[in-house]
C-alpha cells in the first residue's frame, strides 16, 4: 500500500467508525499518518476496529450522532480539517420494523452533524456524505444502471431515510450555505473486516467454513452490485482530498460507485460454495428457497462509474472471484479466533 503525504497530520473526523465501512477507512488513513477522531454509539465486539485494535491509534469518542452539544465539543477540540459521515441504520430488515429509530440516525444524525459544521467558526474543507444506491427507490430493470441525475424515488423506510439525508446534504451544499460537501451513492460494499453476518456474503462464507445451515431469504433472483472495501476506501480518499484542493469545481456533485456488473443473488451463493468446495449442499438449499423477501428489499440495484471516470479517471480494481481466495482466508482466521 502506497501512502499519500497529503493525509499526513490532517485532522479526519469519521462518524460510524466502528462499522465496517469506518474501520477500513481508519485503518487506511492511520497508516497515511491522519489524527483521525472517531465517533460511535458503543463498543462493537463484531467491529474490526476493535479486532485489529484500530481503536488504539485513534481518537475513539462515544456517543450518538444526534447529540448536538457532544458534536460541537468535538470540532471545537480536534480542529476538525475533513469529515466522513458514515453513521447509519444500515440493515434494511430493521427499517422496516423500526422506521422511527432509522429515520433517528440517518436523517436527524445527518442534520445535526451539518448544522454543527455550519454553525463552527474554523470552517472545514471537505466533507463526504454517505448515501446509498437505495435512495433512488425502485426503477425498473431497463432503468439501471443507476444515473446521478435520476430522480430519488424511495417508498422504503431505508431508502427514505438515505433520500433525506442525502437531500439535506445537497441543501447544505446550496449557495444558501455554501459547504464543500461531496455525496456518494454506493452499490453492495463487501469485503475484510465486515462483521455483520445478517449481510449475504459474510452469512454465505461463514456458513461454508463452520459447515452450517444456510438459509436462503428470498428466491435469489434479486439483481445486485457488489464492490470491493479496498475500491471504496480508495475512492472515499480520492474524493475527499479533491474536494479539499478544489471545493468550488466540486462541492454539491453526486457520485455513483459499482462495478456495472450485475449479479443474481442466487449466483453469489453458488459462487461461494462452489470455491470453498461445497457445491453439494447447494441443491438442498435451492429445494427450500423462499419466494418471499425481507420487506423493504428492492427487486434490482447496480450502479456503473461513469461519472467518476470522467471527473477523475477512477474505475474498480477488484472482481468479484478475484477477491474471493483473500477474503475466505480472512473469514477462516476470524472465525478459527472466536
């Protein structure tokens, strides 16, 4: 890994440091030589950040991303230079059940962390926005991929509460305010480090490993995009730092990040099984397929990099069975520890 003297003593605030996202990225910017102070509700155990003892190199505050008065205190003590606000409700499943406690986090967390950068007298330079591809709601599949200037459509508890943000974040970015904010729409991020086995990946790969049942919860013919942590984290960077250099060529533009390779959900599993020399369960596991869905679940999502290739000639590096060998030895040597 190249290191970048540009990170190198840059006061990095990252909000949902502790999620899998958040823990890639500290871990990234550590190593560049950032003072990166990290906000999160509590200790994880299911945190790569704590697993790696990322924690220990930075500055880990506790709290809730709503708590005004907390947030203030800390762009007031840390002279905060970039912000990366990750913290969300991200399990589309719990949306669905908890609408209020989703809506909560990922939109009064959103305005509150805006108003308190707008309202501090040392004034940041970069700030990146984490929306989702869901905020664009439900297009049909000849619609995708998805294009930044579609219209947000979202019915869904998740969806709407990434919508809303995202929307506020653009209003923040307005002449009326007037800050250098950067908003990102990503496909399915997987990789190293994601812990959060309600997640297809992880579910599938630690199934095969520990030769535990899996249960498929949908049909399978869901069309996803998936896209590499390392892609993510790169790019999180790129755009950061261009944002930093050049806040009025970019400040309020949106970007798309996937792969445009479309994956049928069941396809990922049979991959899965298929490396890790499984494939003979996988016929018991298609006899018991539910037709049914995790509501709040949308029938197609991908994305392509259009967009970004042409600001900053950026593209993915990484393919789906390319990363596969790396990332089952991860999971082997997590799951042989706990």
């Amino acid at each position: 890994m190249k290191k970048s003297n540009f990170w190198k003593n840059k006061n990095v605030f990252i909000s949902g440091v502790a999620g899998f996202v958040g823990s890639n990225l500290a871990k990234s910017l550590v190593y560049n030589g950032t003072n990166v102070i990290g906000l999160t509700q509590n200790k994880k155990k299911n945190s790569l950040l704590f697993y790696e003892n990322i924690d220990k190199k930075i500055n880990l505050i506790f709290g809730d991303i709503t708590n005004k008065e907390l947030l203030k205190s800390i762009f007031l003590k840390y002279k905060i230079d970039i912000c990366f606000h990750l913290a969300a409700q991200v399990e589309v499943g719990s949306a669905f059940k908890y609408p209020y406690l989703t809506w909560e986090t990922n939109v009064r967390g959103t305005y509150t962390l805006l108003e308190v950068i707008r309202e501090n007298k040392r004034k940041i330079k970069s700030i990146i926005i984490a929306s989702s591809d869901k905020a664009y709601g439900n297009y049909p599949l000849k619609s995708l991929p998805y294009k930044e200037n579609y219209e947000l459509k979202p019915n869904f508890p998740y969806d709407t509460s990434k919508a809303c943000g995202d929307m506020i974040a653009k209003s923040y970015s307005s002449k009326l305010y007037k800050l250098p904010i950067i908003i990102t729409r990503f496909a399915n991020i997987y990789g190293p480090g994601q812990l959060n086995f309600t997640a297809l990946i992880p579910d599938v790969i630690r199934s095969c490993i520990l030769n535990k049942k899996f249960v498929m919860r949908s049909d399978g013919k869901a069309i996803r995009d998936f896209i590499y942590i390392d892609d993510i984290v790169e790019l999180y960077q790129l755009l950061a730092k261009n944002l930093y250099l050049y806040p009025k060529k970019y400040s309020g533009e949106v970007f798309n990040a996937g792969t445009n390779v479309k994956y049928k959900i069941k396809d990922i599993v049979i991959k899965i099984f298929t490396y890790t020399k499984k494939e003979k369960k996988l016929k018991s596991i298609f006899k018991k397929i539910k037709k049914n869905k995790t509501k709040g679940e949308l029938s197609a999502q991908y994305m392509d990099y259009k967009k970004l290739n042409k600001f900053f000639g950026w593209k993915p590096k990484y393919k789906f069975l390319s990363t596969l060998p790396k990332l089952v030895n991860w999971y082997k040597k997590y799951l042989n520890k706990n």
